[in-house]
C-alpha cells in the first residue's frame, strides 16, 4: 500500500499543507485543521479532476495518507486534546516553553522535539495495550 505524506506547516500568518510525494496536493487555513482539512478536499478534487490514466501512479491502487507536522502545527492541531499541562506531564517541557512552541515565539529544538514525539509515541503504545 502506498503512502501519502501530507506535510503541516506553519507560517508567520497561516498554516499550509501540501503532499511531498504527490505533486498537485495543497491545502492552506488559518489553523492546522483548516489547512489538513483543505489539503484533503485538494486530493479529492484532484482525483475526481483527472482521467483515472491520466492520475500520478500513487494515486491509482490503495494508498493511506499520513500527516507531518511541524511542531508549532501539531500543538496547534492538537490543542482541543493535550492541554500544556498535560504535555508538561507527558513530556518533562514546562508549560511556558510549550506554548512558546503552539504560539511559534520559539520554534524547539531538535533535541525537544524528539522529546515530545518520544512522550506521544509512549502514550500510543501505552493506550494501545488498555482494554476496557
């Protein structure tokens, strides 16, 4: 199955998405879900545009889409479900500096933003393994 990498990023006044590895994919918002959102319908509209001979080869068998995100998109994104405090707790980065991150103040470096993808990605294994 192929994968369409859908990137999230934020700019001084917006925030853009666009495919990097299926040239015609855009979106754009005046927040991460706009833009992730825009981009979809941009895919949709491609595809239904197009002869299906005529779509780039990702796009003719199955496909799932995966989104990157730039850290000040994801805290944006994602902000109606980790509240800083939760985040400070998930990942030891106090509060401040996280809305610092969210608000694009300060933009983390390398080492914090593996930080904070280490603590999300132990948070899914962890809520993968609960049954209720």
């Amino acid at each position: 199955m192929e994968k369409i990498i859908i990137t999230v990023g934020a700019s001084s006044d917006h925030f853009g998405a666009y495919s990097e590895n299926c040239p015609g994919i855009y979106g754009a918002g005046d927040t991460a879900e706009a833009a992730k959102k825009d981009a979809l319908k941009g895919l949709e509209l491609f595809i239904n545009s197009k002869d299906k001979k005529d779509l780039p080869r990702i796009l003719k068998g199955e496909y799932t889409i995966i989104f990157k995100y730039d850290t000040q998109s994801f805290l944006n994104y994602y902000n109606k479900i980790f509240s800083n405090v939760a985040l400070e707790r998930l990942t030891g980065i106090n509060q401040k500096l996280l809305h610092h991150y969210s608000s694009g103040l300060k933009k983390p470096r390398e080492a914090q933003k593996k930080k904070i993808e280490t603590a999300l990605h132990r948070l899914g294994e962890e809520l993968l393994a609960v049954e209720l």
